[in-house]
C-alpha cells in the first residue's frame, strides 16, 4: 500500500445517517505508479487496477472469493479497457467514475479504518453522489472544479501525474434504476442459489457500465439490507 498521503478515501452520507460503502483509492508503491480503486466490503471481491504500463482492468482480488462466481481455472479477470484518448480538460483525463446513489445508502456504520474518510452529502432522493478520478500529465495545468464540483482529494504519482478526485451532484437516468433493480435481483438469486446465507454476505455490489473509448462507470448497488433481508 502506497504512503498516507497517496491514499483517499471517501463514502456518501444522507441527512438521516445512511451511508455508501468506504471507498479507497490508493498508489500501490513509492517507486511505481499504478493506481487502484475499491470499495469496502466489496474490496475483497473485486478491484479497478489503472496500471502504469497501460494496462486498465477490474479483477476479483480474492481468489477464495472469486472461486464462489467462477467455473475451475476461469480467469479472475473481468474487464480490460483502454486508457480514454479525450481530455476533460488540457492534460486530463476521466480514468474512472463511481455514482452512490441515495437509493442505496444503508446504515454502514461508522469507517472501520483508522485514516480520514471524506463524508460527501448525499443530495437526496432519485439522485447520486458522482465521484470522478481524474488523471493529468506531468506538468499539466491544475485542475479547475466546474461549478458543481467538490474537491475529495489529490496526490502525486512518482512518474509526475497527478491523481485529482472529485465529485458533483447528480440525477439518475432511468436506465440507472432499472439495471440497479435488475442487479439486485439477480445477485439476490445468485447469491442463494450458492446456498449462502445473505446475512453473512456484505450486501454491496458493483454495476458496471463501459464504452469503447476506455471511459469505465461504477454504480453501489445494496442487493440486501444488513441484516440480510432481500430488498
């Protein structure tokens, strides 16, 4: 794991005391550049790798875990995508986005982990937290917030790019909710079709949504309460 300072970690919060999952984003070493995202629970499941050399992928990250979802010898991999060509602004790139819908939000609890976590207001009901990772070549201009974002944090990669994170507000088109309401019933079946009991399983999963052009989207999706009740 990379130095505190290259580590960001950051959830959505409602007004009643709901709250997404943790997420990290982090440097994996001094010496390298590689990047890596992941969500608390879901964390030992599966991880967005945005590597140095190029190479962008979403893996299951525990082999114990992936062996529950995977046919004997099935690579852990999941999706590979290019880096995205278009610049959000001189010198920047979206590598990736997640969105936390309210929608989704349970009572998580307080972050386990001892290191800051950026509480980011939920904007209430039918909409979403969007927090973008943003990726700028060395000696890029700063990064400039639009005027509905929010600094989450940033650092300096060894190779002199800059991680900037941020994140804004946002509706949720109705292919949104109907794929999250298609994801939580299928990973509800899946899950109980192992013979697994949902009270034991964190009830966060990921729904993916890509383009060809390397731009990667995660939506939380709750697929259970905590106390393992289908929703």
């Amino acid at each position: 794991m990379g130095s505190k300072e290259n580590v960001i970690r950051f959830r959505a919060v409602s007004n009643d005391g709901r709250c997404s999952t943790a997420w990290r984003i982090w440097a994996a070493a001094e010496e390298k550049s590689d990047v890596y995202l992941l969500s608390g629970p879901s964390g030992g499941i599966a991880k967005v790798s945005l590597h140095e050399s190029g190479i962008w992928r979403i893996a299951y990250s525990n082999p114990t875990v992936a062996e529950r979802y995977l046919e004997p010898g099935e690579d852990r991999l999941f999706d590979s995508f290019p880096i995205p060509l278009a610049e959000v602004a001189p010198g920047w790139t979206e590598a990736f986005t997640v969105v936390l819908p309210d929608s989704e939000l349970l009572g998580y609890g307080p972050p386990k982990k001892k290191s800051p976590t950026v509480d980011l207001p939920s904007p209430g009901k039918d909409q979403a937290v969007c927090v973008t990772v943003l990726l700028g070549k060395p000696g890029s201009t700063p990064y400039q917030l639009t005027q509905n974002q929010t600094e989450v944090g940033s650092f300096t990669l060894p190779d002199g790019r800059n991680v900037h994170v941020v994140s804004e507000p946002t509706g949720l088109p109705a292919h949104y909710v109907e794929a999250i309401e298609q994801v939580r019933k299928q990973t509800c079946e899946t899950v109980l079709g192992l013979g697994l009991d949902l009270a034991e399983q964190a009830p966060s999963q990921v729904l993916l949504f890509g383009d060809p052009d390397g731009s990667r989207l995660a939506v939380e999706v709750s697929a259970w309460t905590l106390d393992g009740q289908p929703r």
